[in-house]
C-alpha cells in the first residue's frame, strides 16, 4: 500500500513554494497526499522562525504531533525549514518524538532519507549549501490562479534583526532558462499568474544578467498574464527595474518595498543601507516612473534603543508615501542577530501602543489610496467567489488591491474591466464594463 504524508507549512510564500516542492519529490517517489493528520504515515511541518510567535506556534503544534505519535509510534514526524537550523538541539534532547530535522537545503534528500527510517535512527541535516537552488526538481501546485516560482535562495544583506541570513544561508541565484521553463510549464499547466520569489528577490544575479533581465524574460513566456515578484531591497531598486516594469503589460504595476524604519539612526543600526531621505526619493521616482502604481511595505516597531521621536519619523516616512498597504511588526529578538546583542530593548507595552498607532495612520492611507481610484476603470484578474455573497466575484487589480463586483458576464482567471464605485475599508466595490483588457482600462473617466 502507498505511503501518505501530510504536510503544514508556516511562514512566508517562500516556505509555501518550497512545501510545494517537497510535495514534487514525495509524489514522485509514490507517496501520496493526505489531509487526514490522524491517518497519514508520514506528518510533516515545514516552520518560520522570523519572530517568535511563528515559532511558538509550531511548538504548539509539534505537542499536538507528540499525542499522535504515542497513539501512533510508527507515524513518522518531520520537522523542516528555518526552525531546523537552530533548534535541532532542542529538537533532539527535548522532543525525541521528532524523527526528522532538515533544513530548507536539504530537501532532495527526503527520498533517501524515508527509506532509511526502516532503521529508525534520529535524522538530522540542516547543512546549508552555497549552490542548492532546486534546479530540475518540480515543485507540485495546487490548482489556482498564481504560481510561486523561486527564483533565488539565501540572503547576504545581514540586517541586524533579520534570522534569515543565519537559517537559509547565502544568496545563490537560478539559472534564466530554468526559471523560464518552469514559467512556461506553469502556464501549460493553467496558472496565469506568476510571483517571482526571493528573500531579496532584485539581488539575483547569474553571470552578467540581473534582475531585471529576469523579468524582461519571464515577460516574454506566451500566455503568461500576470507577473509579480516579491520581496526587493530598496537599496537595489533601480531605474532598469522600474524601466522593464514599464515595458511589460503583463508585470504588475506594484512593488513591495520594505521600510523597516524612518530614522535614520535606526536604519543604520538595522544595517538596511539607506536613509530616510533616498527611501523617499525612491518612492517619488516609483510613483513618478509608474502612474497608478501600487507600493506595499514592512515595518518593524520597537527595535532596540527606538525613541519616541525616532518612531514619529517612521510615521513621517508613511505620511509621505502614503502606502498602499503595510505589513507591521512589533521587534521580536532572534537568535544569532546582531541586535539580539543590543542592551537597549524595549518594553512590551512602548511596542504594542506604537503598533497601533502605525497601524491606524495605516488604515487612513489604504483609504485614501484606494479613494484615488474610485471613478477609474481598472483591469482585475477574477479570483474567487467573495467570502461575503456567492453573488460576487473578487479579484485583484495590477497595482494589487481587491476588487468586489457583481458575478455577470466573467469567471475566474479572467482579466476584465472593472469601474470602480466605492472605497470601503481596505477594499474597492465596482461593477463589470466589459470583458478583456482594452486600452482604456487604469485609465481615469
Ligand atoms: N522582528 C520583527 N519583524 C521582523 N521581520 C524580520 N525579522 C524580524 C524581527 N526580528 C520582518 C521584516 C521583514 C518581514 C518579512 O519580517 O519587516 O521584512
Ligand atoms: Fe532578512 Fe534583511 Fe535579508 Fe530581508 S534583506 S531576508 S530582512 S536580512
């Protein structure tokens, strides 16, 4: 009888891509998927160790996994990604139930490695490799709308509060070709949108071509609609970039450029490379370079030694560029970081009240993005049924914001023209012009 696995994955799209991948090289072996955690034979968790909350959850969970192991002590249990790095101590002494520890590099070796537990030895490997970036191996994707692609693996940018570096190791790119093949299977295989991924997806570089050659390639992959790609480092975002986003129809007209912070100091002490001032500029040049674009960020609160006044010019920096839309953290000190070094930390509650106050002026700029486009035609990919009325589709425009409107005329995985009516909260309300992209539409009427 085939053998089932079941796998979790926490995280990032990094960690779904790779899950994705790990799922290509157990299928390909015979095993088989399970949604049954209670029956499958083989249960795995592919975990984050960003901020600790991540981790404390798959601690959480990994009790959960002990219970069924005593119920079930054949089932074996896995646990892989960025918390095997560090944890693979704690892992051994503490949860012996664990059978399996390996990190985001060793993932080829899973074949092998379920066929030596006929031995029922303890399996670790959490090597980090400076070449492994899973050329040739498939990743299995459900069906859908978007395929995440990896593009490349690692980071070297070492900013202070960041775990990465220390889990996933150093950057290492991807040949074009490949990257390309894949795309273009993807689309073979129905997906009309691809999102390129890396942990600082514009530092790829193989022999003289760079990011943007990437993109100006990935482009030209026939019946490809869409193509997003996440996350960039500001300090390499150029004009070339936001020249062959120009260019293409099909690359969407949105970029996610993490802050972090506004003060200067801080930006130094977090090791991210620019200032207040260029990170603006930046923003202006995006916005200037590509009309109706939308820009998304991260910022982090609290990290160490942040004043108040230093916290009000994060808040500066978001009165300026107003983004479209913000992901927020509160400082969660990491393992082997340099800021875990820091002296200065500060208290829970100074985090929490600067949180929400960041994450209301947050609320008040999606509005008032989302306000400018209300009047406008825009181009939206047809999603999924709304979560609120069967009667409504919901989709995403090319600068990334949902769009709710009357399920006629259109199904999903169509581009259609979608007037837009209302702003409510952090979504568009609008109705159906008309199928097919024209040239009218992101175009105010
Ligand atoms: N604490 C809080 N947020 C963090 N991030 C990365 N490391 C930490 C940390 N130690 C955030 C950054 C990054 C995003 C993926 O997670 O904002 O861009
Ligand atoms: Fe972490 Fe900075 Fe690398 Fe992003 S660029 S993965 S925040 S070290």
């Amino acid at each position: 009888m085939s053998v089932s696995y079941y796998i979790e994955t926490y995280g990032c799209q990094m960690n779904v891509a790779d899950s994705e991948l790990i799922e290509g090289v157990l299928k390909e072996q015979g095993l088989i998927l399970s949604h049954d955690i209670n029956t499958a034979d083989v249960i795995m968790v592919n975990t984050c160790a960003v901020r600790d909350h991540a981790e404390a959850k798959v601690h959480t969970r990994l009790g959960q996994f002990h219970k069924i192991k005593r119920q079930r002590p054949d089932v074996l249990i896995g646990v892989l990604g960025c918390m095997a790095q560090h944890l693979k101590n704690d892992l051994l002494e503490n949860k012996p139930y664990v059978d399996i520890v390996l990190g985001p590099d060793s993932y080829r070796r899973l074949p092998e490695i379920l066929r030596r537990k006929q031995e029922k030895k303890h399996i670790v490997d959490t090597k980090l490799s400076k070449y492994e970036v899973y050329d040739n191996l498939f990743p299995s994707r459900k069906e859908g709308i978007n395929a995440w692609v990896s593009i490349m693996r690692g980071c070297d940018k070492f900013c202070t509060f960041c775990i990465v570096p220390f889990t996933r190791g150093r950057e290492r790119s991807r040949r074009i070709e490949s990257i390309v093949h894949e795309v273009t299977k993807a689309v073979a295989d129905g997906f009309v949108e691809v999102t390129l991924l890396g942990q600082n997806v514009n530092s790829f570089k193989t022999g003289d071509k760079q990011f943007p050659d990437l993109l100006d390639s990935v482009a030209q992959v026939p019946g490809l609609q869409r193509i997003r790609y996440t996350s960039p480092h500001p300090q390499d975002v150029d004009s070339e970039l936001l020249d062959v986003m120009a260019k293409h129809k099909n690359i969407c007209n949105s970029i996610h450029l993490p802050l972090q912070a506004g003060s200067d100091r801080i930006l130094k002490r977090m090791n991210r490379t620019y200032t207040k001032k260029h990170f603006m500029a930046l923003a202006d040049q995006i916005r200037n370079n590509l009309p109706g674009v939308g820009i998304s960020t991260d910022i982090i609160v609290g990290f160490p030694g942040e004043t108040e006044a230093e916290f009000q010019e994060t808040l500066d920096v978001m009165h300026h560029v107003k983004f479209d839309s913000a992901f927020t953290f509160k400082y969660s000190s990491r393992p082997h970081t340099k800021a875990a070094e820091y002296t200065d930390h500060i208290s829970e509650d100074v985090k929490q009240n600067r949180l929400e106050r960041m994450i209301t002026l947050q609320k008040e700029h999606t509005l008032f993005r989302n306000q400018e486009v209300v009047g406008s035609v825009l181009s939206v990919m047809v999603e999924k049924e709304s979560k609120r009325s069967t009667d409504q589709w919901a989709g995403r425009t090319d600068s990334n914001k949902w769009v709710l409107f009357d399920k006629v005329n259109a199904s999903v995985k169509e581009i259609v023209s979608v007037k837009i009516n209302r702003a409510h909260g952090v979504s568009l309300h609008g109705s159906l012009v008309n199928k097919g992209v024209n040239d009218e539409v992101d175009k105010n009427i």
